[in-house]
C-alpha cells in the first residue's frame, strides 16, 4: 500500500566498519529525496505515519534524532522528515554528513551509524521499524560491537519498503 508518495530515485550509500561502528557490509542505507509528498499536508506527521504503517513498518515514534553516533544490531530503522531541517552524519565519525528534509525518508541496515550534527528548532522525525527484528541502542563500545558483528548478518530483510510498499526499491536493494 502506498499513500502520498513521489517515486524518487533511491540514492544509496555504504560504509565500512571503523572499530567502533560497524555499519553494514551486505546492505546500503537508502535515501529517498521527497519520497513522500507533503505539499499541502496540515498534518505530515500522520502522513509519514500512514505511509509507513500502510506499508507494514511499525513501532512508531516522533521525536529528533539523538546528538550522539549509535546504532541498532538487531533491527533496521527508517527515518521520515516531517518538519525541519537537519545535518546528519552517517555511517561514524568516518561516515557522510548529508542534510534532510522533509519528505525525505531514509532507511538505515541494522549496524548503520548515526548522529544529529545540527537541526532547525522545528525538526520532527517519524522513526518506524519492520515487524522482524528487535530495538536495541548501540553506542559504539568495544562489547557492543563484538556482538553486534554476529547479530547483524542474521537480522531479517523486511518485506516491504516503508515507503513503496512489497515492489519498492528497498526490495531489490535488500534481497531476502
């Protein structure tokens, strides 16, 4: 199912392991630049919301994007910009400093490293989950990175891209 979204080109990025985030070395993070349309919307929150619980993704929150690089291990995280703007790097301390937007979504594979750098004082974030997997905070020790090393290969492809549904991009992108 799909609700209020603009087939972009999927922009993607891979990053390596530097040590202490250890990023993912099957699977890119995927960036759709407006790829869901808000023009209009008195509401993108709900929205971005509907979209992504129309497509299967779950676990919902709204909110900012923490001032500190971690990750998730055990599960893949998309990120939809409901207001505002915000610089953040991704893939570590070594990663890429990219800047989003509203409408923009992206999709981090388990073990992606990120960091708000800067943001405008009326960011929102849509933070959604696949049924598979389960939440966890990494922040990059030397423990958490051991682990999550064996944990990452085996977290579960989603079925469907939060934002495109079962024939989205991500589909292709993360083979099963």
């Amino acid at each position: 199912m799909t609700i209020a979204t603009k087939r972009t080109a999927p922009i993607t990025l891979s990053f390596g392991d530097d040590g202490s985030i250890p990023n993912n070395a099957a699977l890119p993070l995927v960036l759709y630049r407006g790829g869901i349309d808000l023009a209009g919307s008195p509401g993108p929150e709900q929205t971005i919301e509907k979209t992504f619980a129309g497509n299967g993704w779950g676990n919902m929150w709204r909110n900012g994007i923490y001032p500190y690089v971690h990750y998730h291990s055990m599960i893949h995280e998309a990120m939809g910009i409901a207001r505002g703007r915000a610089t953040v790097r991704f893939g570590g301390i070594k990663g890429r400093e990219i800047e989003i937007a509203p409408g923009d979504v992206v999709i981090l594979p388990a073990g992606t490293g990120h960091q708000l750098l800067a943001q405008s004082q009326e960011l929102v974030v849509i933070g959604a989950y696949p049924p598979s997997g389960k939440y966890d905070l990494c922040r990059g020790s030397k423990a958490e990175h051991a682990k999550a090393i064996e944990s990452i290969p085996n977290v579960p492809a989603p079925s469907t891209d939060p934002v495109f549904g079962s024939s989205g991009p991500l589909i292709a992108l993360w083979p099963a």
